[in-house]
C-alpha cells in the first residue's frame, strides 16, 4: 500500500515511516508540515494518508484542515488522524464529512506496532477506526433523548462495540454472542435511531456517532480497545 505522512515530531515520521515499510507498505511521501500536501497527493497518489492533527506553523489546526481539504477534493482517499490528545470538536468536524474511510487514533496507539499496522489496514480497506477514548468522549459528553433512552442495555453495548469500529464477529467474540443475534442487536439499533446501514457496512460508524453526536448518551463503561 502507497501511504503519505504528514508529521512534524522526526522521531515519530521516522518512526512510522520504518514502522510501515517494516510492515510491507511504501511510504510515498514524508512531510514535516501541511504546505505541500495537497501536490505531493497530486504527485505520489497514495492510497491512505496519516496526518497529525496539530502541524507547524501554529500547531493548533493545520493538520485537521488538510484533512478535511483532502476530504473535499479527494473524497474517495483513506485517511487517519493522530492527536496527541482526544480533539473533540476535530473529530466531530471530521465525522461528519462525507467521503471515504477514516481513522482518529491517539497517537500512544502507534506503540502497539500490531494492533497500529492492522488499523492502518482496515481503513485503507474502507473500514472506519476510532480510538477507544475518541469514542468514549464523543458518547459522554452529549444530552440523552427519547431514541438513545430505547435502547436495551445489550443494545447500547453493542453500540458502543461497533462505534470502536469493530466487525460484527469481533462484537459477538467480545460479548459471547453468536454472529446472527448480533446482527438482530444492530438490525434493532439502526431502527430504533431511525439509521439504514449502508450495503457494504463500511459508513455505519459514521452514522451512529454522526446520531449520537447530536443525541448521544454516556457509555463509556463499556468501550473496549479497538480490534
């Protein structure tokens, strides 16, 4: 897989850089900065771009603004974010933007090699990844309605499962379940929340946090790790 970085710390650009080529990938093009995004996706096509969330010259929003540009004009392309810290407004700002897979890791993710590699993977294959914590404060911080309040508490378990991004064998793996009754969990969930998942399943995050984003409820206690 061709993959651009854009990160401004050189230990951890190099880091990635070995971490992913070590991993089989080919790593098209490392930047310190956001200037040159835009030309080097023109130049290189690369097939998943990772990008820090805060870049040179302000280190406030400069990486979140390619992304969301990088959105715009290439809606198709894989992207993952890496923050230092959960940027709630930032990862709103870039779950509800239209276009392809997306991933929103904290950057302590990266030291798992294996579990980093295989999230790299799973959005470059159209998968949506988001961090356990990114996840957890997106839920809790917004007010319940009567929709999120029909859930049963299995339900919201397996919502908050499939809001980390997990397939539904990883769900029903998790919590003991068989693949069929966690399919009628989620069958149960998108009706009640007034959602249709989409024919290949891969913007079902994307829906449910996009709900929840405006309804939400806390359910924080049970997140897990991605998987």
């Amino acid at each position: 897989m061709r993959i651009l970085i854009c990160e401004d710390s050189v230990l951890l650009r190099e880091g990635l850089v070995r971490l992913l080529e070590h991993g089989g990938h080919e790593v098209v093009a490392a930047l310190p900065d956001a200037d040159g995004v835009m030309e080097a996706v023109t130049d290189r096509d690369p097939e998943l771009c990772i990008l820090d969330v805060r870049l040179p010259p302000s280190y406030t929003d400069e990486g979140i603004r390619a992304a969301l540009a990088l959105r715009r004009q290439r809606p198709g392309l894989p992207l993952l974010v890496l923050s230092q810290y959960v940027e709630e407004r930032y990862a709103s700002e870039l779950i509800a933007a239209q276009g392809g897979a997306f991933g929103y890791l904290l950057k302590d993710r990266v030291a798992d090699v294996g579990e980093f590699i295989e999230a790299v993977e799973r959005i470059a294959g159209g998968a949506t990844v988001l961090d356990p914590e990114v996840v957890a404060q997106l839920l809790a911080r917004r007010s319940v309605d009567e929709r999120m309040r029909s859930l049963t508490d299995r339900e919201r378990t397996v919502l908050s499962a499939l809001a980390e991004g997990r397939s539904n064998q990883a769900i029903a793996q998790l919590l003991f379940l068989s693949e069929a009754s966690v399919e009628k969990h989620i069958t149960a969930i998108f009706q009640k929340l007034g959602l249709e998942p989409d024919e290949g399943g891969n913007r079902r995050v994307l829906a449910a946090i996009a709900h929840i984003e405006h309804s939400g409820t806390d359910f924080t206690n049970t997140m897990g790790t991605t998987s």
